[in-house]
C-alpha cells in the first residue's frame, strides 16, 4: 500500500474559520433569542454571561464592557486613578495596556520582564514604585499568568492597587489562583483571536469588589444613576457588551477548559517535536497555562518565517516592536529594557488554536528543523 502524501495544506496561524463553524448552529439560535426579546444592548443574556463567567473567574462580580482596551482604563479611573499618578507596566505587552494607561490620565512607568517567561519582573517592578505609583499591572502574556504571588505581596506591602490584564489568559491559574481573581480588579478581552472570543469586539471586568464593579457598569451606560433613567451621576461613557456576543459568550464559556486543555496538547507536542534551536518560553512552576500563543525563540528569524511562509503556514510575532520603543510613547521611555530588546528581535508565534491536529502541529516542527540559517 502506498503511504498518503503529507498534507501540504495551508496552516492558519489561528483557525479563525474552523472556531467559528463549530458554533454555526449556535449562533442560528442565539440570533433568535435575542430577537425574540429585542434587548439587543444589556438584558437577560448579558446578566446571565456576566454571572457565569464570574462564577469562572471564581470572583463574586462582572461587568461587560465594550472591549480590553476599556476595561483596563475603566479600571483604573474606578479606582481614581489619574493625572500626577504612575502606573507601573511591562514593555513587553500588546500597546493596548499602555493606551488603557495614558487614556485614564496617568503616566505608564515600563519595566523590564522575566528573561525565561518574558513575563513582568517583580523585581524590576519593586524598583519602579516610588511615591507617585498607584498601580501595577499584571500582564498575563501569551496564556501564562505574571508572577502574582510576589506582585500581590509588593503591591500590599506599598498599599498600591494590582490590577490583571487577563486578555492572554481566560482560565489560566498561578499557585490555584485563577486569572483575574488576585488582583483588585482585571480586564478581559473577547476579541475573536482570544481563548474566549465573541465575533467582534467585547471586554469584561471582573472583580470580588462589589462597588468598584457597580461604578464601572455606571461609568460604561453614560454614567447613569441606578435610580433614574435620565439621571447621568457621574461622566461616563459608552461602553456596554451587546447581548448577541454575550449569548454566544455563554457558549463558548462552557468549552473553554476543553479548548484550553487541546491548547496545552498542542503545546506539549510543539515541545516534543520542535528542533533544539527552537525554544519555548518557559512556564513558571506554580503556572498553568493556557497558550493563547505558542511563542518560541529562533536564532535566525528572517530564515524561519521565510520557511514558514513557503510551505503555506502562518505565523506572528508577539511583539517585535517593545511598547517603549512606539513612537507612541516615546515621551514615557527612560532607557535600555534589555530582556524585552533582545526578546523582540528573537520571539516567534508558532500557529496555534484548539483545532490544531497532531499533523499539523508536526508538519510545523519539521518545517523549522529544515531551516538553513541565511
Ligand atoms: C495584553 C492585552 N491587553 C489588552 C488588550 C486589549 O483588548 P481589546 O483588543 O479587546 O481592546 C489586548 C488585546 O489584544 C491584549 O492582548
């Protein structure tokens, strides 16, 4: 018998398409619920989202909100954050953390990460903090949470908040601890690309402080008083999560560990069978991840994604550009990251979603391992 050729079929970096038609029928029948009830802003399959994924979260409160980037910034207004204040960050996250930042009035103050997990230093943070810090961030990169244990301890020890930037890390847990149930407050992100993605933009925050979340839903509905329709209590804003992503939300919450758990799979194969000069971030060893990104560093980059490329198989780079050297945000850059440089110019995202077979994942490994250094 003759052995089937490999399959030359193009690998997706995410399998966007794949991800949605497992939820086609789904979806037929979330549109016809809300259209049934016409809440199409807020109502029944919002609350019923927000009550089910703070339950996962294990936290006592959510509210969805229009996207990440506003979660984080909502956060930190909530919590009076503002001009005069800085808020400690790592170069090393999508720009997104560092706009939330600028967008509340507060200076982002950049900090390098950890040279293994490329995950915000602790040490490096403990440096930063002086009298004007109000906050830190915790990134949680690539699916891996940031070292909480030690951040919790340096942000109570300076009575400063620590707020969760979860939008890498939907399920992820550090020490048992579950993304987005340490810190004050987190933001999530369900851009569609996320381990929990809506089809379009959506946000949450979660927290167990009951005010802070009812300030947050004020500050997104135009800052509307509980009491009256046509009462605006405070400035707010826009930004609520409408309810058709938040009925297939619902859905696709009750998968996500299922997802996260083929991710992992994934991961481990991509560990069995990459090529020596090809290596993984490492995990940290109270971590559990969930790969939202399979990032690896090459020595040749040019050489590897120009191979990637010719046999059709996606690929991203997360993030070749650190978020102090945009010109951006220049203004707020105060010298040499080292860590987060030498990272950027070596860091690859290998293709990864739940949908991955083992045949793909392999086909990947050989690629790389017939790179020739250019
Ligand atoms: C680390 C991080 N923070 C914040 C965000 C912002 O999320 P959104 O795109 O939903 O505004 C993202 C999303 O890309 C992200 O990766």
């Amino acid at each position: 018998m003759i052995a089937p050729a490999p399959s030359t079929a193009a690998i997706p970096f995410l399998d966007v398409q794949g991800l949605t038609d497992r939820v086609r029928g789904d979806l037929d029948r979330c549109w016809r619920e809300v259209l049934s009830h016409g809440r199409f802003v807020g109502g029944p399959h919002v609350e019923a989202f927000e009550h089910r994924f703070a339950e996962y979260c294990e936290v006592a409160g959510c509210v969805g909100v229009g996207n990440g980037t506003d979660a984080l910034e909502l956060i930190l207004a909530a919590l009076g954050i503002g001009p005069g204040d800085e808020v400690v960050v790592p170069a090393n996250t999508f720009v997104a953390t560092v706009e939330a930042v600028c967008a509340a009035g507060a200076r982002p103050r950049f900090v390098d990460v950890d040279p293994g997990t490329l995950e915000i230093d602790p040490d490096a943070v403990a440096d930063a903090v002086g009298p004007r810090t109000a906050a830190v961030v915790a990134v949680h990169m690539f699916g891996q949470m940031a070292d909480v244990d030690r951040l919790a301890a340096l942000t109570e020890r300076h009575g400063i908040a620590l707020v969760e930037d979860a939008a890498q890390a939907h399920g992820a847990r550090h020490g048992g601890r579950r993304a987005g149930s340490v810190g004050v407050a987190a933001a999530f992100s369900f851009y569609p690309g996320k381990n929990l993605g809506a089809l379009g933009d959506g946000g949450a925050v979660v927290s167990d402080d009951a005010e802070l979340v009812a300030r947050i839903r004020q500050m997104g509905d135009h800052g509307r008083a509980g009491s009256g329709r046509y009462l605006h209590e405070v400035r707010g804003r826009n930004s609520r999560l409408d309810s058709l992503q938040a009925a297939l939300l619902s859905v696709k919450l009750a998968r996500l560990d299922e997802d996260n758990s083929r991710r992992r799979s994934v991961m481990q194969r991509y560990r069995d069978h990459l090529p020596a000069d090809c290596v993984p971030l490492a995990s940290h060893p109270s971590s559990e991840p969930v790969h939202h990104l399979a990032v690896v560093r090459v020595p040749d980059r040019a050489a590897a994604t120009a191979a990637l490329d010719a046999a059709g198989i996606g690929w991203g780079l997360h993030y070749p550009v650190p978020c102090h050297h945009q010109p951006a945000f220049a203004e707020f850059a105060r010298g040499p990251l080292p860590v987060t440089e030498t990272a950027a110019r070596q860091i690859l995202s290998l293709p990864m979603s739940p949908t991955m077979t083992p045949e793909q994942v392999e086909r990947v490994c050989d690629v790389l391992s017939r790179v020739e250094p250019t």
